[in-house]
C-alpha cells in the first residue's frame, strides 16, 4: 500500500507484495458476512425433525454421519477465520446449553445477511450493532414474559420427556423417541437433585455397543466396563460385591528413583527369589484380609499374581481406565487406593451384583456393576446396527441429556417449531415502531432475520417456507397467542401447545445472546489482513 | 471490488465438499456400485471371490463369504463404508446373511434413486420405507415357525437349516456331511454360544468329505521327546509359567560376579531353582503338564524321568480351551497344591491326520467341547471351508437359543414384499409409492439368486409372485431346477435371525445413507513429513 508524502514521494505502510492480502472496509465487512452466510446456508437443511445430515469424512477417511451442528462443525476443518468464530459460537452453545448449536448459527448467518443490506443503504456498522443490541433486548423480555412453565417431580416425569422428545425429533433416533427420551429422563433423574436444582453429568455414562438395533438401547442402574476379568477361570457374577479399587500394579515394586541391585552371591540370589515371592503373597494376602471380593486395578497384573488372584478366589479386572474408576468409586463408594498396604474394609465399595456378560457370536465381553450403594450413577448402553448410528445415537441422547437438566435447573419454556421466533419477530414489529432514529431499521432486521430459523424449519418440511411462515405469523397476531409454530410433521396443527414441541427458555435465551453478540462482533471488523500462500 | 464477491472458501485447502444432489449422487454410486459387486455371490449358484492382499500377491484368499470380501476391499467412498460397517456387524452378531444385507441396502437405495428423480423428498421416502419395514417385521414375526418344544424337531430343523447355509458356500456337494458335522456339535454346547469349545483344525490333504467330528479335543502339538505316546486316566495341570529361564521379577536386579566359579555356582542356583519349580509342579501328583509357554530341555528332561508328559507352548486360545475342556485351571503358582483344581482325561493320546503328529484328549470333563477336522486338498480351500462351517455353527448356535425359522429359496421375501404391498394400497400419499419401492426391493433377491443361477429371473420371479397370490404362500424358487415349487418340501429353511437382521440393518443403513444431503473430506493426512 502506498501513500504520497507532502513532497509527492511514495511510502510503504503495509507491504503489499505476494505475502499479503487485505480487504479493507465495505469490502471486508462482505467478504466477513459472506463466510459467515455461507456457513450458516451450509446448515439450514440439518434444522427441524425433517433435516438432513451430513456426512463427514475425516483426515483419516473414517466417516461420520450426523445430524448435530456443533459436531459438523467441529469435524470440518475450517480455515476461514470468520468461519472459525462460528464453529465456536456453536460450541460455546454446546458447552453452555447442548442442544440448539444449529440454529444459533442460522440465526447468526441471518442477522449478518439482513445487516448486508443495512450497509448498502449506508448505516454504520455500529449503528446496526446497537439496534442489534436493542432488539436482543426487546426480545429476550418478550420470551420472557411469554414464557411457560412446566410442573414434574420424580414420580411424574411425563412433561420431561416431551421435552427430550423435541430435542431427539431431528435426530436419526427419532424412530425410537419414546424409548429413548423416557431413558435419558430417567437416566437424569437418577443423578439429579431436585432440591438443589443441581445434575451431576459426569455421573451419566454413555457406552456405545454395535449390534442390536437403537430401539434396543437400555439404561442401566450402575456402570459397565468394557473389559474382562484376568482369568478366564474366575467367577462370572458375584452378589454383594465388595469391590477394592487399586491404583498399584499386581507387580513387583518399581521405584521411581534409579536404582541398581547386584547380585554377587548364590545367598542373594535366594534372598531375592524369596522377597519376589513374598510380594505377590503379600499383594494378594492384603486385599483379601481387607474383605474385598472383587479387585478393580488401573494397571496390569503379572501372571503369577494373576493366578495368586484366582486361588483366593478374587476375581479382578486390569487396564480399567481412568475415568471409569473415578466413576465406580463414587458409584460404589470406593475410595481409590494407590498402595495395598493401605487398603482397609472402611475403602471397599459395595455393588449388589457384579457380572460378566458377552454379547454377540463374538467373544467380546463387558463387566456390568448393578446396584451400587450410591444409586446414583448409571450408564445408557446405546446399541445400534453399526458404528456411525452408534456414535450419532450417543451424540443425539447427549443433547436430549442437556435439555432434560437444563429443564431441572430453570422449569421455565417456550414453544418450539418455529412458535418463539414468529412471536419474537411479531412484537419486535410492534416495537419498532414506537422507536425513533435509524435503530428502527435494524430492528426491523433483526426481527426478519428472527424468521429466518421458522423458515428454514419449512422448507425442510417440505412446505412452502415463505406462505407457511406468514400464515402462522397473521394467526399469531389475531389470537394473540404464541403457541403457534410450523407443522412440521404435518399432524395437522399448528399448535404447538398440542403438539408438545417446546424447547428450554434458557436455551432460546443463550441463542439469542450468543448470536447477537456474534453478529455484532463480525460487523465490527472492517480490516483483514493474512499472509498468503504460506499453507 | 476483487475478492468480497467472490463465493468465500471457508474450509482449509485440500478440504473438499459435495452438496445437495452431488452428495446423493456419490452416496448412491459408490453404495449401488459395492452392492452390485457382491451381488453376485449370492445364492446357491452365486460366484466366489479372489481376494489378493496388496503386500504379498502370493497370498490370496477365494471366498463367496459377504464380510470377508467386504472386509478386505479399500474403499473410500462413505456411503459404500457404511455397507461395509452393516455387513460387519451382521457377521458379528448372527454370522450369516452378510451378502444378503448389502445387497438389499443396495436394492432400497437404487428404489430411492429412482423416487428422488421423481422429486420426492428423502425424508418422505425414509417414512415410507419405516413403515413398509415395521410391516415387513410383523409379517417376518408372523410366518416364523417356533420349534422350542420338540427336541427331535429341532434337531431335525436345526439340520436343515444348515444344509441352507452351506448351499451357498463351497460345502454345497457335501452339505448333508458338514449340516451333520455342525449339528451335532452346537448340540454339544447345550445352548451356550460359546463357539470357543468347538475348535476347527485344518489339515491339508484327502477331500473336504473326509472332515469329521474327532470326539474330545485335539491338541495341533507333539509330546515331548521319548514320553509315553498314550497316558490313561490322566491328571493334567494346565500352566501358565515361564518353564525356560525363570528370571526373578525385581526390578533392577542385575547379577555381577568377579570370578568364573562364582559364575557357575549362581548358574548352578538357577537350575537348582527351576528344578525345585519341577518338583512343586511333579508333586500336585499329576502325569500330564501343559504350557503355554517354552519348555527348556532341563525341566523337560525331569518331567520325563518323574513320568509326567509335558507339552509346551500349547498358544493362548489353546489353553483356555484345554482348561475349559479338561476342567482345570490354570495355574502360575505352584505353592498350594491342595488349592488347585487339575484337568483330568481319560485317554491322552497321540494320534496321526495325514502326516501330521496330533494329541488328543478324549473323556474330558466337560462333553461339550469337540474338535471338528476339516480335510481339504488346499489352504485356500480349507480356509472358505472354515469360514462357511463358522458361519453355519454361528447361526445355529443363536438358533438354539431362539428356534424360529422361516423358509428360504425367496418365500419369505416374497411373503413381506406382498405384506407390504397390501398395506400400501391403503396408505395415501407419497409415503404409498415409497412403499410400494421397498416392496420391490425385497423381490429383487429372489430375482438376483435366480439370476445368480442363469435362469430367466423375472419369468421365475413372476410366476413365484402368482402362486403367492394365489394362496400358495410356502412356494419358493428352486434354484437347482429352475422351477417355482414349494420350499417346505424342499426343506430349504432359514433362520429368523438372519432375516430379521437383514431386514433391520438394511433398512437402517439405507436411512442413514438417504438422510445426507453433504459430504464433506477434511483433506487426507500428509504423509512422510518427518
């Protein structure tokens, strides 16, 4: 870039050779909202119980399919950095809420396209950011104030589960809804505390497991491993399991510091064959005169103690992760032991029932602990025809996990199928009017762009968008009432009331803030500078 | 005004995208185009399969088995993975029917083609097709025959269910041999489908009819030199110990010595104490010693002058089973002799198949473990005929469990794709004409198996589809003859299982595949930076 001084000689600002390229101005903002808009077209057609999915194919060609946006965008491998904002406004919706990541950044796109038009008619971007703000404003005290209120307790969970029911319906599980919402209400619920408002996720264990199909996923009352025990001779179920979990290997000390140990004479050769074969004496002895009947180790065993093991009658399990242990512990109220000399009655933790099951022709097996002391921990074991349904069933009972302790932690709801932005963008109409200045037009944007979520729920529908969305809108306006939304599954109302479709009124919200703020974000760039061809 | 209205390229480079009708378009393709491939394999008269591995061209395998082709292709397509990941899962689960999945996947998915250029949305086909699978399932669940009660019966249809299985495999000529040889050893297991205690041992040489059931177990190792060829009434300790060098297990314990003779008294030490091992091991008052691992000369020698057989290196599976088979346990200490339970048999013997040296254990413990000798002039061959008995035993052993059958030979496909049919006229909409394609499809496999068998396949096929209607609901193609007939007197039968899971996994992947409207590759891994 070059500039004249007062005596007419150029100047180098920036060096505006090969190595650098730079948009600057109008130019920038659209390239910006260009991106931006392209990401969100990319995944209008995921939104709704009729979306689709995409499939990614990774670095590796290993295939996902999936229908969850924070996941597409995860996978895929953005380079453009105002793209990149928007993989992580939808994961900042995921991390806070876990369900509605596609529709923020619809929402997003949407809000940046109206502003394109903004622009042309000459506002300044920091105009639009504040009648941005404003209407977020508006907005989120109109959701408030119509928002609805939902009554259960752990006896009936009936209103839960529709909601689970909403989040699983875009999902390729949806076939299974019933099933699989009343599992993950129930998986919530047994982890929940009512009083405090309070879930404990990590608590919930999602085990995936091919075969079957996802209408035979099952929640059980306690916590599966997928491993076997050390010896194929140990007992295959063992009731009122006292269960020791150590952190120690089956294995003669290794200490830490360097240390050499020489051998110079048959008499030490027999000392030290004789400590060898009293550690594993002492290993074994141990936890059996602490009362435990089943050992739970994080690392392996050594043949000898292995078999030391069976004749005591203790049946173990070796290479048991991380966090598996940390979740039977508190499942069974175990304390983890890192040394056997200090593992005493008091640290054993108490499960009803321990067994190993196989599965299958194959020879695969899994440790199943059912009915620890502390109930409250339980896994959804998620099967399926293959891998990919799998994995996509646990990403889809995942989000149907976080409305359910969204919904625990504020009872507070608003109407899905479009029902909330239609109604949102109506009053925003309303309000626009009274307000003077230039703010007015964008409000008047944010509330198209509000339609545009509505929208693309139609067209995916298979419904004429635009005729559908302004049907619903006059009926909004003439009942007064904001419970009407798009019938996407042509059940032959419009009701969304009726329909049981609602959504968490915290999620709507967060959407709302995040996408905002985004918007307002990406506008204020007006400069964009990046090396090129360094790749 | 250069680059802002361009199209923004938003994913890294190398990253490339398909969309909308170019992501179906390659889905259907790379899908249609696997199907095709293995379709014809299907059926009694399909064709089989070289498969040559990239790293050794020597080495090549001859199968018609579904999952092992599919398993060993390269693919990169995504939608053609996602067949291949059904077909996997079908082996694992059932073990049979792993063609027959794929290629109905493939036929839904040609249908689908066929309705998207009829601009009908892919979620409209997907109810259809649920709804045309549920009645299917109900029809499937309806026409299958429970034989749980009669013993007898069972074994009978157990039998006959087999022959179906290995009619479609290189067993074809001895069928009614290896249906036998199958049969007889799931019966064996009484109802466990542990397939772990049938052990399969291939053997080059004589012809594939040779094969038989060797009662008790068969061990593919020799006994130690100069021991008794034959022990009765053995007692056997199954170990896992180190019988070579026995090193102390002390972490940075090393031996130094400053003079040769301090040398041979450790060396000296060392024998002394596997030798005691020996003994501790000699005194359970055992006379048969297995290992899993190494047996050094040393031991071998006193386990021979103590009278006790030892075989060594028996490998992991081996001795699971042994101890499974013989009833002991397997040991690693031998400090409690009065603690550990020991394997007994009451003959151990050597014994000779073809030119090899085997040993056998008969009278074990446990009845249901039996070893099945497979003969076969070639390796390939005995490979295809293991994965087929394997195929067979795996689907018997789940049909013990859940004895129900439906008949082959295309009946049952027929009977759904009618059901379906029925239902459809009563359906409204586009979900009917959905419907009606999934009905299609299901016919297609009786005519691919017929096709498969050069005959005229849409003339049989039609004429089968008449006798159904005409009420004659157990005709079936006979592909031997070329003629429509009735199945139940052919006793060509098949296990719901099977059907079930094709019917179910088919229709999921088909779901799953029609649900994407995007594909997108992150661009493939650099290679060889380092």
């Amino acid at each position: 870039m070059l500039r004249y001084d007062s005596s007419g000689k150029p100047f180098i600002i920036i060096r505006d050779q090969d190595q650098k390229e730079r948009l600057t101005g109008s130019e920038a903002r659209k390239a910006n909202i260009l991106a931006a808009m392209t990401v969100a077209n990319l995944m209008k057609t995921s939104i709704g119980p009729l979306g689709m999915d995409k499939i990614l194919v990774d670095q590796d060609g290993e295939v996902t399919a999936t229908n969850d946006g924070a996941t597409i965008l995860k996978n895929m491998q953005v380079e453009n950095p105002i793209a990149k904002l928007l993989v992580e406004l939808s994961q900042g919706q995921d991390d806070e809420i876990g369900d509605g990541t596609t529709s923020v950044v619809v929402f997003a796109g949407a809000l940046l396209e109206e502003s394109l038009s903004l622009l042309e008619k000459g506002i300044h971007p920091s105009k639009i950011s504040e009648g941005y703000e404003k209407a977020c404003d508006i907005a989120v005290q109109h959701l408030i104030s119509i928002c609805d209120k939902i009554e259960f307790d752990k006896e009936d969970c009936s209103s839960l589960i529709k909601a689970a029911k909403t989040s699983l319906g875009s999902k390729i599980v949806n076939q299974y809804t019933d099933k699989i919402a009343k599992i993950s209400v129930e998986a919530v619920l047994a982890v929940a505390d009512l009083e405090r408002k309070d879930v404990r996720f990590d608590l919930i264990k999602l085990e995936g497991k091919t075969g079957g199909t996802l209408g035979q996923t099952e929640l059980i009352d306690g916590i599966i491993i997928p491993k076997n025990f050390s010896h194929p001779q140990m007992p295959k179920q063992i009731k009122n399991a006292k269960i020791a979990i150590l952190t120690c290997p089956f294995e003669p000390p290794k200490p830490k510091t360097g240390h050499k140990l020489d051998i110079d004479s048959v008499k030490k050769y027999k000392e030290l064959l004789e400590i060898e074969q009293n550690y594993f004496k002492k290993m074994t002895d141990l936890v059996k005169k602490s009362g435990a009947t089943v050992v739970l180790c994080q690392w392996g065993f050594d043949d000898e103690a292995n078999h030391l093991l069976l004749q005591k009658e203790l049946p173990a399990v070796r290479w048991v992760s991380g966090t598996d242990i940390e979740l039977i512990a508190i499942a069974t109220g175990a304390r983890i032991v890192p040394r056997f000399s200090e593992l005493t009655p008091k640290k054993l933790g108490k499960a009803g029932m321990v067994t190993e099951k196989s599965l299958g022709t194959t020879d695969e097996k899994m440790i199943v602990i059912e009915k620890c002391s502390n109930t409250k921990t339980v896994t959804i074991l998620v099967k399926g025809g293959n891998k990919m349904v799998v994995e996509e069933g646990k990403r889809s009972i995942h989000d149907a996990l976080c409305v359910t302790r969204n919904l625990i932690k504020d009872n507070r709801i608003v109407y899905g199928g479009g029902a909330v932005e239609i109604s949102c963008s109506v009053a925003l109409n309303k309000a626009s009017k009274e307000i003077k200045g230039i703010e007015q037009y964008s409000i008047r944007a944010f509330s198209q762009a509000l339609l545009s979520v509505p929208i693309a729920l139609a067209s995916n529908s298979g419904l004429n968008s635009l005729e559908a969305v302004s049907e619903i809108q006059l009926k909004q306006m003439k009942e007064e009432k904001p419970f009407f939304g798009i019938d996407c599954l042509s059940k032959g109302t419009s009701n969304m009331k009726e329909q049981n479709v609602f959504d968490t009124l915290r999620g709507k919200i967060q959407q709302f803030l995040l996408a905002t703020q985004m918007a307002k974000m990406i506008l204020k760039i007006d400069d964009i500078i990046r090396p090129t061809g360094q790749y | 005004m250069s680059e802002a209205y361009q199209p923004a390229r938003i994913l890294n480079q190398g990253s490339t995208q398909e969309k909308a009708e170019g992501a179906r378009l390659s889905n259907f393709v790379g899908a249609i185009a696997l199907s095709d491939l293995i379709s014809t394999t299907l059926g009694p008269k399909g064709m089989d399969k070289i498969l040559q591995s990239p790293s050794n061209l020597l080495d090549s395998t001859i199968t018609n088995d579904g999952a092992t082709i599919l398993s060993s292709i390269q693919i990169s397509n995504p939608a053609a993975k996602i067949l291949i990941e059904i077909s996997k899962v079908q082996d694992d689960e059932i073990g049979d029917g792993t063609t027959s999945v794929v290629v109905l996947a493939g036929e839904l998915l040609k249908e689908a083609e066929k309705l998207i250029h009829k601009r009908i949305h892919p979620q409209t086909i997907i109810k259809g097709f649920r709804l045309a699978k549920n009645i299917a399932l109900k029809k499937l669940k309806e026409i299958a025959q429970d034989h749980s009660e009669n013993e007898e019966d069972l074994k009978k249809y157990l039998k006959k269910i087999a022959m179906t299985i290995f009619s479609t495999k290189i067993l074809t000529p001895y069928k009614s041999i290896f249906a036998d040889l199958a049969v007889e050893s799931i019966l064996r297991l009484k109802g466990s489908t542990n397939l772990e205690s049938i052990q399969i041992l291939k053997k080059t040489g004589g012809l594939l009819k040779e094969s038989y059931i060797e009662e008790g177990f068969v061990l593919d190792k020799k006994l130690g030199v100069g021991q008794p060829k034959r022990i009765e009434n053995a007692k056997i300790l199954v170990a896992n110990t180190s019988m070579d060098y026995d090193k102390i297990k002390i972490f940075g314990s090393r031996v130094v010595v400053n003079s040769s003779s301090k040398l041979a008294e450790i060396e000296e030490e060392e024998k002394k104490k596997m030798l005691r091992k020996c003994q501790k091991i000699v005194d359970h008052g055992i006379n048969v010693f297995i290992n899993r691992q190494l047996i050094y000369n040393l031991p071998e020698q006193f386990f021979t002058d103590h009278g006790v057989v030892s075989i060594e290196h028996a490998d992991f599976a081996g001795i699971e089973r042994l101890s499974l088979v013989t009833g002991g346990e397997i040991v690693s200490t031998f400090d409690h002799p009065e603690l550990v339970t020991l394997g007994t048999a009451k003959v151990i013997e050597e014994i000779m198949i073809g030119e090899d040296k085997l040993i056998r254990f008969s009278g074990c413990k446990e009845p249901s473990a039996c070893t099945i000798i497979l003969r076969g002039s070639s390796k390939q061959i005995l490979d295809e005929a293991e994965r087929s008995l394997h195929d067979g035993l795996a689907v018997l052993s789940q049909m013990v469990k859940n004895p129900k059958t439906v008949l082959g030979a295309g009946c049952t496909e027929i009977i759904m794709a009618q059901a379906i049919e029925e239902a459809a006229k009563e359906t409204s909409g586009k979900i009917q004409i959905a419907m009606e394609a999934f009905a299609r499809a299901l016919t297609r496999i009786p005519i691919i198996i017929a096709n498969n068998a050069g005959y005229d396949a849409e003339q049989l096929v039609s004429e089968l589809k008449t006798s159904h209607y005409k009420g004659n609901t157990t005709f079936g193609v006979d592909v031997m003859n070329g003629k429509v007939c009735d199945v139940q007197e052919l006793g060509i039968i098949e296990s719901f299982l099977v059907k079930k899971g094709m019917l179910l996994k088919a229709s999921e992947a088909t779901e799953m595949i029609l649900r994407v409207d995007h594909i997108m590759y992150s661009a493939p891994r650099q290679r060889g930076m380092n």
